[in-house]
C-alpha cells in the first residue's frame, strides 16, 4: 500500500501536476515542499528529475537534503547529478560525502570519481589536492585526465 501510494506521488510529480497539503486543505503544495519529498524517497529517477528542476530555478533551499542524498545513495545517476549541482552552484554541502567517495577511487565508477575530483578541485579540498599525483598516475583514462586538468584548480 506505501509503495502504491509512492507511486503515485511520484507520477504526480513528474507529471509536474499540483499535490495538495496533508492538512486536508485543497491549498497545493508549494513547489519547493514536493521536490523535498521527492529527495527523502530516494528513487532515481524522480531525484534527477527534482535536481533538473531546481537547476531551472536556482533553487537552494533544498541543498542540505541534497547533501543527505549524495551521501546514502547508492545510485552512481544521482550521486554524479547532485555533484554536478554542488559544482555549478560552488556549494561545499556535499565535500564530506565526495571526499568519502575519494577514498575508494580505484575500484569505483570512473564517470562518479570524474565527478568527485571536478567537485573537490572547484573547493580548492586537501583531501583532492593530496591525492593528485596518485590520480594523475592511476590507470584509467578519465580519471587521470580529468586529474590532470583539475591539478592547477587545487592550489591556491
């Protein structure tokens, strides 16, 4: 029944039609209290449809749940997207969660750790910055590159 009723909150969503308050009021939701739910269930498509649209509206009041996400998800989809909002916006919410993310570069998804460094080099992070000349020499194409180009944004 729960997931029936997620269900169809999720397509109301995406289908970018109005939900209305808990309270039993016909008043719809404000815009900002649905992209909140959609972050607390946690399904991936829903989340990268929420972190396109705020990034339509320069939205911010919902960055402290984006970092919650990053740092509990397990979806490689959404931890990329929500770094990419964090760059683009310079927000450092995420950089414990990216920094963790670091640690296990080497057995992990090439695109996320493409994501993390890009992330950690616009912070200008220590942790990124003590990394470099294993990132700069790890064997993979991506991460190395993308090590490459961000060594200069890590130093003052």
């Amino acid at each position: 029944m729960i997931a029936r009723k997620l269900y169809v909150a999720a397509a109301l969503l995406l289908a970018g039609l109005p939900s209305f308050a808990q309270d039993g009021s016909d008043k719809p939701k404000p815009l900002l209290e649905e992209w909140r739910e959609a972050l607390r269930y946690v399904i991936t498509d829903q989340i990268l449809d929420v972190i396109k649209r705020i990034k339509e509206t320069d939205e911010t009041g919902l960055n402290k749940e984006l970092a919650v996400v990053l740092a509990e998800t397990s979806s490689g989809a959404v931890k990329i997207g929500i770094l990419e909002f964090f760059t683009d916006k310079r927000d450092s919410g995420g950089q414990a969660a990216a920094e963790s993310m670091l640690e296990g570069y080497e057995d992990a998804d090439p695109d996320l750790i493409v994501s993390v460094i890009r992330y950690l080099a616009g912070l200008k992070s220590e942790k990124l910055s003590g990394l470099t000349e294993k990132l700069v020499s790890f064997d993979n194409d991506k991460i190395r590159g993308q090590a490459i180009r961000s060594a200069g944004d890590t130093k003052d």
